[in-house]
C-alpha cells in the first residue's frame, strides 16, 4: 500500500501546519493552522492553506486529526470546515479551544471527538494512537499511525520536561518501544538553533518572585494566553509575595476558565480580582496578566501602552515583564508597545521565557529514540530544516528529507519518491471576513507597491487620474502626449479585434515600466463608458 504526505503548510515555514496523509483508499488532516501575517501589510491578519486544492481527495477524507490547540494548528479551522465538515479529533484542551473558534461560524464539524493519552482511533486505513507529551499548552500529541503494518509518527510540537508543571515527564520509554521499526518521523524543528542542555519551565518561577518581590509598584506580567505552566507560576508567584491578580483580554479570561474546568489551574478564592476593585489594593499589592505580549493592536496591553486605559494608566513605578519570544513579523509591534511603555516611565523586563519547542539536544533523543527509517523536519523555517538535516546526516541517526509546502512524498517499497503537487495561499482580512488568492494578493501587493492609475480616454480629451502617488505636471502632460501620438498611429487599423481600452492601458504600463521600472495598476474609461454611467 502507498502511503503519502502532502505538505499544504507548516514548512520553510512557522505557522500555518496542515499535512495530508494518504493511502490509496483514505485520507486524513492532520493539523489545519493559520500563519499570523507580517504586520506592515496593511489589511491582511493571517494566510491558510487553499483548501479546494482538497477537492481531488474529497471522496477519501475521514477526518481531521489536531496535535494540539495552538492557533498554528488550529486556526483556519473555520475555514476548512467551510469546504469539509468532517469530523474533527482532538485532545480536550483543544477540543474546547476549537468550540470557541467556531461559535461565531456557521460551519461545523460533523462530529467533536475527544481523544485521551494513549487512545487509539481507526479513520480508514489509519490506526492512529495519541501519545500526550510536553509542549507550551496542555494536551498535546504525537501521532502514531499504523498503516498496512508500518508506523509513522508525527511528532506535534513539543519539548522536552523531566518536571513539568502540568501533564507527565516526556514519554521516552514509551518511544522506545517503536524503537528501530518505525518508517519516518515528522518532526518539529523550531528550535534546532538552541543548544543549551537544560531548559524547564519551573526555573522561571524564582526569577517571577524576584520580579514580584523587587518591583515597587505594579507588575504587568504578558506571555501567549495558551501557556498555562507560565500562568501557573504567575498564580504561584502572587501567592508567594502577596499580590492579588487581575486578568485583562478575554483570551486569558477564556484559558483561565477552561483550565479550571479541566482542573489544570487550581485557583484560590480571592487571588483573582476584577478591574472594579483594582483601587482597594496598593500598587505594590498587584499583578496585572495582560494579553498582547506579541504588541498585537487592539490587545489589552496595546491600550495600556497607548494610554487608552482609565483604570491602568502607565506610572513610573510600574513594570512589564515580557514572557514571551518574538513570532517573526510581529517585531515592530512589540518595539512600538515597549517605546511607548517607556515613553510613560514604565520599566521593562524581557526574555522571561522558555521555548515551547525542544531543543536541538532534545530533538537529537528524540530520533535517537525512535531510529527512524527516514526523519523529515517539519514546522520550521528552511534555515531550521537544512540544519537538522545536516546534524542527522552527520551523526548517522537517520536519513533526512528535506521538503516544500506543495511537496507530497510517496513511500513505498521501502523508497520514497517526492512530487510537488498544486497548492495555494489564502490571505483574511478578518475586518468584514475578507479572503484574496494568490491572484488577488498580487494585486493588493502591486497597489500598495506601484499604486493605480485611471485614464479617461476621449478624441479631444485626456485625464489622469492617480491613487497612490502623484504625477508632476510635467509628467502629466508627457504622458498624455504619449497617448495621443501612439494613437494617431494607431486610427487606421480597423482589426476588429482591436480593443481601445485594453491598448490605452497597456501603453500605459509599458511607459511606467520602460521609464520607471514602475508597474501601476492601470484601468481605462472611455467616453462611450463615461456616457453609460451619466
Ligand atoms: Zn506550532
Ligand atoms: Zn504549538
């Protein structure tokens, strides 16, 4: 039996994972995220796969499969189920994360399956067993498919904990048992680059008490809303030096609730406080956990930083612990909030943080561990997968397949053979639930970039119109003459083909780029459609 993996996202890459696993007879999603978008393009939030590129599978898909509940994972769910309502597996975290996503969204799966640690589903020709390990939010999995008696395992992201706040140590002795008899491994890279040998999450609560302890008046405190271990230690570290919480954006609201329910937070009474109450307590008696870590516009600490807040106005005895890593693209958000922070005489403390992700160490044992066959390095840039491919290569540990998103590698016969196959990019604006394609995308980029140009074309007249930049009169007046001169050349051709809007505004074109190397967007009224509209 042919197995096979389609790559609709998640390599050369951070975000937007989407995998599709394959047989002759069945097909699976495995991961369907979003990909937050650089921020200085104005108008577009985040890109997900093209999902009619699934068309051709339609008939064999059983099911979407989610690693875990991160938006990179889950995010163009709303999307997808537009085009497949299928029925969706996950882990209870991210089954409750995935009901919120959805609510404001008319499509639905067709069925919500939880899946516990060590659970087995059949979907078709995949047996597929969830295996929990550690990662920056509760409940996530490694999955281990059965396929015509091979094995394949996809590693969600995860890191690597002897002591983790929340879930078990990772699971080695379990990965053993697959030890030499697995076929390939998928696996995270993120983190390849970092090579230290010890990272927990726990190590951070002495550095939060310090911070608690030495700061005079109130600690903001912003990490990703899903990273309950960090609230964890923020809770504890309140409790330790006195200080009541406040939560602020409803993303942290929503988490700390569903942690509750599902008896990941243990909270006592009175440690968390609304924003009415916030004047009972002195400064110094306050932590204010705060989202917008990655200084997201419109996010609570966004406001703050702008001043924007009556109750949280920016003193100079605050401080704001950043415990968080940079996404890339997000950059200049997070400088323009730490700016104005410091603008207002607030203190800021950063790198109060650990990754998610494994480190190179741990991603090395990991394969070790299993012994792949062949190892293909996933959710990374290519950076990322040329480096883990280079170390496997070198230590012997497995054979490394480097891929594209749009790559779909076929095993077979103890072979693979990779073919690219066609694949898309869909771009949100999420202000009115706009979507561009490629197509449209290119458009917008040129808009931005080259600007637009409107030519009102008649025998005695012409104007020009611009959007985007401005023509000097000299420039005006040189292109209008060159429109007139090319179409007196012009008149005598009587090819009933010949369409004069369609030159116009090709000449156009041509003059901005042979001049210019500028390529507006050009459109052409004539007089005739001037006199169909009035
Ligand atoms: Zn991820
Ligand atoms: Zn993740």
């Amino acid at each position: 039996m042919k197995f096979s993996v389609t790559f609709l996202g998640g390599v050369g890459e951070i975000g937007g994972n989407c995998y599709l696993y394959e047989t002759e007879n069945s097909a699976i999603i495995v991961d369907c995220g979003l990909k937050f978008f650089q921020s200085e393009f104005i108008g577009i939030d985040f890109t997900i796969p093209d999902f009619r590129y699934l068309e051709r599978v339609r008939e064999k898909l059983k099911g979407v499969v989610i690693t875990h509940g991160h938006e990179d994972h889950i995010g163009a769910l709303p999307y997808f189920l537009k085009f497949f309502p299928l029925p969706i597996y996950a882990g209870s975290y991210a089954i409750r994360l995935i009901k919120h996503k959805i609510a404001q969204s008319k499509y639905r799966p067709k069925s919500f399956n939880t899946v516990a640690d060590g659970e087995t589903i059949i979907l078709g020709d995949f047996q597929i067993n969830f295996l929990e390990v550690n990662h920056s939010i509760p409940n996530s999995f490694f999955l281990i498919m059965d396929v015509d008696s091979k094995k394949y395992i996809h590693c969600g992201d995860f890191r690597v904990e002897k002591n983790p706040l929340i879930g078990k140590p990772f699971p080695f002795e379990r990965l053993e048992e697959y030890k030499g008899d697995v076929e390939a491994l998928f696996i995270d890279c993120t983190n390849v680059f970092n090579t230290s040998t010890e990272e927990e999450e726990s190590n951070l609560l002495e550095k939060f008490v310090d911070i608690f302890k030495n700061s005079k008046g109130r600690v903001f405190f912003t990490t990703f809303s899903t990273n309950i271990s960090r609230i964890k230690l923020v809770l504890e570290a309140c409790k330790i030096t006195g200080r009541k919480l406040l939560v602020e954006g409803n993303a942290f609201s929503k988490n700390i609730n569903i942690s509750r329910e599902l008896s990941y937070l243990q909270i006592p009474e009175n440690l968390i406080i609304p924003i009415e109450k916030i004047d009972y307590y002195e400064p110094e008696q306050l932590c204010i956990i705060i989202t917008g870590c990655q200084g997201e516009p419109n996010s609570s600490l966004f406001k703050v930083a702008m001043m924007e807040r009556k109750k949280l106005k920016i003193n100079p005895s605050d401080t704001f612990v950043f415990s968080s890593t940079t996404i890339p693209g997000n950059e200049k958000n997070i400088n323009r909030v730490i700016n104005e922070i410091y603008l207002h005489n607030g203190n800021v403390i950063r790198g109060m943080h650990i990754s998610g992700h494994a480190t190179q160490n741990h991603i090395l044992n990991v394969i070790h561990t299993v012994s792949p066959k062949w190892t293909i390095p996933i959710h990374g840039e290519i950076a990322h997968q040329r480096l883990l491919e280079k170390i496997i290569y070198e230590k012997k540990l497995s054979n490394p397949i480097f891929v594209r998103n749009g790559d779909k590698i076929t095993f077979s016969n103890d072979e693979y053979c990779i073919s690219p196959t066609p694949t898309g990019t869909i771009y949100i604006d999420q202000r009115g639930g706009f979507e561009y394609d490629d197509e449209l995308f290119k458009e917008k980029k040129q808009l931005s970039r080259d600007g637009m140009i409107i030519v009102f074309y008649s025998k005695n007249r012409v104007i020009l119109e611009t959007f985007g930049f401005r023509l000097t009169d000299e420039l005006d007046i040189k292109i209008k003459r060159y429109i007139n001169d090319s179409m007196e050349k012009l008149k005598d051709i009587t090819d009933e083909d010949f369409d004069l809007k369609s030159t116009i505004s090709s000449l156009v074109r041509r003059y901005f780029k042979k001049n210019f190397e500028k390529r507006p967007i050009v459109k052409t009224i004539t007089l005739e459609d001037y006199d169909e509209y009035i």
